[in-house]
C-alpha cells in the first residue's frame, strides 16, 4: 500500500479528477465522460459546471453535445437529473434501476392511486415505440391514461430528455424520448462494476459508502460489487488509516499543487459525491450551502474548499459571498473567474439561478462584493 493520503490530498485528485486543477483542452462529451456525471436539475447547471473545466468553452459547444445525442440528460443516481456520456447512459441506467424503480413504485403518490408496480412494468416494451418521437408529460398521461404511471416510468424506464431548443437546451417544460441504447440486455452487475470504476476515475480515492452516497445505491450493494472488483481495484491508506479504493493510474496529484478558484453552479457533484463531503465543503459551511429543502446553491471555491456562495445581481455582475474573509489574491482570482462567468452567462441569461434568490436572506457572510461587472 501507498503512503497515506491526508485529507488535503485527497482534495487534489478529486479537483484534478473532475478538471477543476485547470481547465482542460477537451471536447463537451469528453469533459463529461472525464468527470462522470453532471447533475443537471436546473438547466444551466451543466453549461456552468463545464465552463469550469473545459478551456474555451461556448454555450453552442453544449448546445450541439445535447443536440447530436453525445450527451444525454436523464434520471439517474441519487434519482436525479444528470447529463452523462451516451456511451455511459445504459449502463449507467442498468445500474441505478433498482434504486430508480423502488424509489418511484413504492412511492405513496404511486401506491396511493390504486396502481401496482405490474401496472407500471408492463408498460416498459412499449415505451420504445411511444418515445419514438418527443412527447411532453401532457402527450403521455394522455396516452397511458394515468399520470402517476409516467410519473414513474419517465424516472426508471429507459427514457431520456428530448433537447427543445431552448436557453440552455432543456427548458421548463420537457420533452422525452425513448434512450437511444437501451438498457434490459445488460448484465446488472457488470452495470453496476462500470458505475464504479467510473466513479473512482472521477471521484475516487473513495469507500464504498461513498460509491452508495453517489448512486444512492443501498449499501450492502455497494459493499457486494466492490467485493467483487478488488483483484482490478487498488487500495490507498486515507486519513485515520481509512482503507480507500481507487482505479490504477488515476491521478494524484501533489497536495500544496495549486488550486485556483472557480464558481460552481447548484448541485455540483464535487459536493455531492461523498459520503463524507468534508473533502469540499467544511463541515461548518454545508448547511449554508445546502438548504433545507435539498437546493444546494451555486458555490465559491478558494483554495480547493467552498469559501462562500455567488449570485448575479441585476445591475451586472455577480454578488460573491465569502463566509470567511479571503486574502487579497483570492479575491483577484475570483474577481478573475466573475468575469469570465458573467460574460459567459451574458450569451444567454445573465440572472442565472434568480428564483433561488430567497435562500441569501439570511445568509451570514463575512465579506460581500459584486465582481465582474
């Protein structure tokens, strides 16, 4: 086993990971095969989480990823929207399955209705031929005569979000379509070894209890395919002599390496990704960040670790809320990527994230200043 990796180290690979080190020279599919997975709630959030880490990025270079199917958008790990890889998306999906269908077929806003996981899956097949063209919620309650029955199966059927052209590709109002690669013929296990291997290629080192926060995957299944890799996975010595599993040759990067700020947008998996997430959010700063409806808010790294949290403001800029009092060259370089977002978000919504603006009511800062105006 390798020397220990201190909490700091840790950081670092997942920053390089997940191209937050610097910003990589990679097309869109690329940059998200490279990190794994991208939540994708709010519609603008993959367009600012790549402009993170992929250089030179346009708002048209996402737009024609979603639009040529190299990037699909569905419900995948922890039951949520993510934009993935087309390559991942089956095997992504076979692996989440289980969790996708309990979640919605066990649900009482399902059970409360009358219906049976039965009625549910005997609709499965057919949904190839009803998805073959894009078709909003309305059009398929219309179809299956119930709307609690697609309210299940566009979560755990092989259905992906169809790009309606909007702002940011998908808008308020979807459209579905059948998963270009369908997912029943696939070997759940091997499903479920893909998931993690990419996990830790983008995440890792990580436990197993950090394989099941990520996919929300049980964690007796966590423990059990994790069992089942450890001739292809490596073993690294974490914090307190943590045992950490990780796939060879990730990198690892040295970890006084330096990491320069950036500005995530809500729900970025670099803060969702752990079981223990202290690896990127101080313990202190996680109920700032994440409310308590869940919405975790657009955050401001310093250093590697979440330093405050940003908004853009209506008279130009972003409002940068610093939740500790940042140095002088911090505050250059997130002055420097304000800019950078501003003129990003300008092409296409300049008051990104509005309707979450309630949550800064009462947020304590230590240091408030509007950038990039």
């Amino acid at each position: 086993m390798a020397a220990m990796l201190t909490a700091r180290a840790l950081g670092r690979a997942t920053l390089a990971r997940q191209l937050l080190l610097r910003r990589e020279a990679v097309d869109v599919a690329d940059g998200v095969r490279r990190v794994a997975a991208i939540q994708a709630q709010a519609p603008a959030s993959p367009y600012i989480a790549l402009w993170n880490r992929v250089a030179d990025l346009t708002p048209a270079a996402v737009d024609d990823a979603f639009a040529s199917f190299a990037v699909v958008k569905a419900t995948l790990m922890r039951v949520t929207l993510h934009a993935v890889h087309a390559d991942d998306h089956a095997l992504f999906h076979r692996a989440m399955q289980p969790t996708l269908r309990a979640a919605r077929l066990n649900d009482r806003r399902f059970t409360g209705q009358g219906l049976t996981a039965r009625d549910a899956d005997a609709l499965v097949e057919r949904l190839p031929e009803l998805l073959a063209t894009p078709q909003s919620n309305a059009d398929m309650e219309e179809k299956l005569a119930h709307p609690r029955l697609w309210w299940a199966l566009r979560h755990y059927g092989p259905v992906v979000h169809a790009p309606v052209g909007s702002t940011w590709t998908f808008g308020e109002r979807p459209a579905y379509l059948a998963a270009p690669h369908q997912s029943s013929s696939v070997d759940p296990d091997e499903a479920a070894k893909h998931l993690v291997r990419r996990y830790l290629a983008a995440f890792g080192p990580a436990t197993a209890a950090d394989v099941a926060q990520f996919a929300l995957m049980p964690r007796a299944r966590a423990r059990e395919v994790v069992g089942s890799m450890r001739e292809e996975l490596v073993t690294r010595e974490g914090p307190d002599g943590a045992l950490l599993l990780d796939v060879d040759g990730a990198p690892l990067p040295d970890e006084d390496v330096p990491a320069p700020p950036r500005l995530l947008p809500m729900w970025d998996s670099v803060l969702l990704a752990y079981a223990d997430r202290s690896r990127t959010v101080p313990p202190e700063y996680r109920p700032l960040v994440t409310r308590r409806n869940g919405d975790v808010l657009p955050t401001v790294l310093v250093d590697g670790k979440v330093a405050g949290v940003w908004r853009p403001v209506p008279d130009g800029g972003l409002e940068v809320s610093a939740f500790h009092r940042l140095t002088d060259d911090d505050w250059e370089g997130v002055a420097r990527e304000a800019a950078g977002l501003v003129a990003f978000l300008g092409e296409r919504e300049p008051l990104v994230y509005s309707r979450y603006g309630h949550w800064w009511r009462d947020l304590p800062a230590a240091e408030v200043r509007t950038l990039g105006a």
